[in-house]
C-alpha cells in the first residue's frame, strides 16, 4: 500500500510538473504576443504619425504655393499700378506743356495782333 501511495504521489507530482510546465510555456507564449502587439501598437502610431507629419507637410507646401502665387499676383498688380502712375504723370507733363505752349502760342498771337 505505500508503494502504491508512493507511485500514487509521484504521478500527481508529475503531473503537476507537466501543468506547470506547460503554463510556463503558455505565459512565456503569451509575454511573447504581448510584446509583439506592442511593438506592432508602436509600429502603427510610428506610422500614423509619419503620415500625419507627411500630409502636414504637403498642406504646408500647399500653403506655401497659395502665398507665393498671391505674392506674384500682387507684384504684378504693383509693378501694373506703377506703370500707370508713370503713364499719368507723363501725360501731366504732356498736358502742361501743351498748356504752356498754347500760353505761349496766345502770347504771340497777341503780340503780332497788336
């Protein structure tokens, strides 16, 4: 009988050592998913960010490309309205020569009259 008790105990003793065994292969296996879903978790954020940071910058380019092309709409205007002052003030000076000449012209008109 202690014999069978003793055969009896081991069994369980080596049962439990198998169970044991095997959830320590069960929580190695799940410390293993574990930190694979977390890196996995970092990868996805590494990227997401990367994306975000991607389209922030091609909204910042397109920004950018509005601004330039007002800066270039509005030199053109800048550089048309300065051609136009340019145009009115010689057509100022055309007029008050023109003025001075007819002055002039009158002048002589009257003189030769007289």
């Amino acid at each position: 009988k202690k014999n069978e008790l003793t055969k009896s105990l081991e069994m369980v003793q080596k049962e439990l050592q198998e169970k044991e065994s095997e959830m320590k292969r069960e929580i190695s296996e799940y410390k293993d998913r574990l930190l694979q879903a977390e890196k996995d978790h970092r990868d996805a954020l590494t990227e997401a960010n990367r994306k975000i940071n991607q389209k922030m910058g091609r909204m910042n380019e397109v920004e950018i490309e509005a601004c330039q092309d007002k800066m270039t709409s509005l030199e053109y205007f800048i550089s048309s309205q300065k051609l136009e002052i340019e145009h009115l003030k010689s057509n100022k000076e055309l007029n008050n020569s023109l003025k001075e000449a007819n002055q002039t012209l009158g002048e002589l008109l009257k003189s030769k009259v007289r």
